[in-house]
C-alpha cells in the first residue's frame, strides 16, 4: 500500500512510525523531515502548495493520502485529490472550516446546542471597543482565522482586551475577531476518527500548552500530553459522545460538509460539564505522539476504511498502558529560537523499553563517519514513555529526557502532574 503523508512534523513521525509498522506499507512523505526519510521517500513540497502535491499524487499514485496539518486541509487540498479519484484521510475543505474559522465553528455549534462559552463577534475596532467597555471580566479575546495557536488572547481587565483588539488586528488572521466567555475548568483533548457515519473514539488524553510548569508563561503548540486522560471518566466520555461529538458529526453531514477523519474536540471540563472551546480537523500535536504507540491496530486499515467510507467494519484496539509525552524545545521558543544546536543521547534513549522518540525541529549532518542531529525548530523532539500506569510512564518518558542534551534544551517538568493529584472538583 502506497501512502502518501503531508506533512514534517512530530505528530506525522509518530503517524508514520506506526504506518510503517504494516510491513506493506511504502511511505512517501511530503516535505517529510530527516526522521520520516528514515521511514520513505520524502519529497520537499510545503504542506501549502497544493497544487503542487496533487500534481505530486498524479505522478505516484499513492493508493492513500494522509494529510497531517490544518493547512492544506483548509485550503482543500482533500477536495483537488478526490476530484482526481484519490482516496484521502482527512477532511473535506468546507468541512475543515470548522477549524478554519472560528466564527463558523461558533456558528455551528449554536446552531447544533454544543455546549460551549457565550459569545460575541465584531468586525471592527470601535464597535468591539464599545462592547469591551461595558463587559465584566476576565473574557476572551480570539482571532477568526487560523494564526497558529496565538490567535487567542484570555484578558482580565478592559486595558488588556484594548491591547489585544490591536494584537489579533495585526496577526493577518481575518478580520473578524470573537469576544467569548471565560470558562474555569480543567482542558482535554477529545478525538474521534469519523466516515461521516460511524464514530470510533480514541483514548483521551492532555495537552500542556503554555511553555513553562504549573501553566505558566506564554502559549505553545504543545509540551507535552498524558493518555488516557483520569479526567475523562467513562461517564464523562458518554456525556461527551452524546452531546457534543455525535450532534457535530450529524449536524456537518446534514449541512452538506460531510466531516471524514479526525476530528479533535479540544474540551473544558467545568463545573457545569463538558464545554467546547474549539474544533480541530486533525490529530494533534503532541497528543498524537502519546496515542500512537497505544494503538494496537494497523492504522493504515483504519485510514483506508475512513477514506472509503467503511469505517463501521473497523474496531480500534488499545493497549491498557499509560503514555506520557515529553516535548524537547529549543531555547527561546515559543519566541524566536536558536537553531544548530548539536543534539546527543537519542539513541541512547531510544534504546531504553518502552521508549520512543519522535523527531520534529531535527536536521541531520553527515560529519565525518557520524551522522549527527542538530536542532532546526521550536519544538524539536517529543520523547514518549509507556508504563502500567500513569506515574510509571511520567517516570519513563523523564529518564529517557534525561539522556537527550543539547545547548539551551527546555522542557516542562510536570507533565501529567495533574492527573496524578487530580483536582476532584471536575471530576464528575
Ligand atoms: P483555542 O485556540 O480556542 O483552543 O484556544 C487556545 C487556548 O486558550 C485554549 O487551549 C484555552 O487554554 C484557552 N481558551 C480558549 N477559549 C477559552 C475560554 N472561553 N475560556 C477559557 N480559556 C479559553
Ligand atoms: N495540541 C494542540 C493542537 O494540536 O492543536
């Protein structure tokens, strides 16, 4: 089976690591990174030139597309493929919307009674203004369009929402902004892998968005994720499947936008019960990296019946372990990073059990006999460890950090902290 994958990041190393645990799968990854040419061929087209990568799938007609990022979702990458016959895993361009935009995701979630914060859009400056003036705080401030996780400003008082009108203005993220609610809880990511008919759920699991512990300092795609999620009890994720997940998955295809692929439900689990914060059209960064050496099922079945509709022969197989997932930065991200930072100790880490390391910001240099790693991007590796329990994979995943240097390395020390001293307020 020739599968073709978009993207270069660590989510699609950990995609590809476990595509390529189908002995007949060959994996041609576009541009692919270092890591992923160790698994195929990569060929460097951007993730948004699609026109481009459906002139690429002309030539080698891969028997599967998978599209990684939000982008050429957006862009309806999906829709030029399957116009030419190819079957994809992922999203239709419309259906992407619900990503793409945060006012359409909004929108659609009033329209279908998903439970989610309250909220206002403005298409300029002073009529927000005016609304800010008269609001109680603390409140949200978001950008529409995508803006690569800084679109979303949360403000205390009037001053600071004035300063974030300007920042979202200034992000090229559209011209419509939102003003939502402020939610209290505890965030969880949901994913469920959809036909449009039939819905598999996978394992919850927790992101870490902001760089340093304790969530604290500024927002980052991710720096780290547990899996399952304590959090989401079995009741809870019936809550969430029959209110939230299936009336979405219903209410896109009876608008005409079928939704087939992944669809990420990114939760805030208040007092109230689960809120929707957003929608994502793709598996998440790093979240994906702590699911994928759980699942026991060859993905690249589960991928083809998605594509072709037939997802309702499929049964997803789990292992009962715990992941915990340690993302490696560069020093300076989520800001400005350095790059060219010689990175050691991968292997050795490699070889520890019940390890793996996923491979993002990494560039290779042939020195001499050595091919050496170098650090080339803000996130550079998600290190996961696997164990009974939670504790025990947390223990894993930080040994295994624990032989990977390099100049100026950060990474969070508290991942999964929370699911071990849970705050029961929010567990229903
Ligand atoms: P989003 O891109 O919508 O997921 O927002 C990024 C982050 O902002 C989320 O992961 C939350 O931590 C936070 N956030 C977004 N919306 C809200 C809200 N209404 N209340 C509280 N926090 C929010
Ligand atoms: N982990 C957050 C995201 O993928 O959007």
């Amino acid at each position: 089976m020739k599968i073709l994958l978009i993207g270069s990041g660590g989510r699609e190393h950990a995609l590809a690591w476990h595509l390529k645990k189908n002995p007949q799968v060959k994996l041609i990854s576009a541009p692919g990174s270092p890591a992923l040419a160790a698994l195929g061929e990569t060929v460097q087209i951007a993730p948004d030139n699609i026109s481009a990568l459906t002139i690429l799938a002309r030539q080698r007609k891969p028997d599967l597309t998978v599209i990684g990022p939000e982008v050429p979702l957006v862009l309806g990458l999906t829709d030029l493929l399957r116009s030419e016959g190819f079957l994809v895993f992922g999203p239709s361009g419309r259906a992407a919307q619900i990503e793409g935009s945060k006012v359409f995701a909004k929108d659609f979630m009033v329209r279908h009674n998903l439970p989610t914060a309250s909220y206002a859009v403005f298409y300029d400056f002073e009529e927000a203004k005016q609304y800010l003036e008269a609001a109680s705080y603390p409140l949200v401030l978001k950008a529409d369009g995508l803006a690569q996780g800084k679109g979303v400003i949360i403000c205390g008082k009037l001053e600071a929402a004035l300063k974030a009108i300007c920042t979202l203005s200034g992000l090229g993220a559209g011209k419509r902004m939102l003003v939502e609610e402020y939610l209290a809880g505890e965030e969880s990511s949901f994913f469920v892998i959809t036909d449009g008919k039939t819905v598999l759920p996978l394992p919850s699991a927790q992101d870490h968005k902001t760089i340093y512990d304790n969530d604290c300092g500024p927002n980052t795609g991710g720096m780290g994720a547990y899996c399952p999620a304590p959090l989401i009890s079995p009741h809870l994720k019936n809550t969430i499947m029959e209110t939230i997940i299936k009336p979405a998955v219903t209410g896109l295809a009876t608008e005409g936008t079928p939704f087939s692929g992944l669809l990420y439900a990114g939760l805030m689990v208040t007092l109230n019960g689960p809120k929707l914060l957003e929608f994502n059209a793709r598996f998440g960064d790093p979240e994906t990296q702590a699911l994928m050496p759980l699942l026991k099922s060859d993905l690249a079945e589960v991928f083809l019946a998605t594509a072709e509709g037939r997802l309702e022969d499929i049964k997803l197989e789990w292992s009962d372990q715990s992941a915990a997932t340690v993302v490696m930065s560069a020093e300076g991200y989520p800001g400005a990073y350095r790059k060219g930072d010689l990175i050691t100790g991968i292997d050795k880490a490699r070889e520890r059990p019940n390890v793996e390391v996923f491979e993002a910001g990494v560039e290779y240099r042939q020195e001499g006999r050595s091919l050496n790693r170098y650090t080339n991007g803000g996130r550079v590796l998600a290190v996961t460890g696997l164990g009974d329990n939670l504790q025990k994979a947390v223990d894993t995943a930080y040994e295994a950090v624990s032989d990977i240097k390099w100049a100026g390395a950060h990474y969070r020390r508290d991942i999964g902290s929370k699911a071990l001293h849970q705050n029961l307020l929010y567990s229903p």
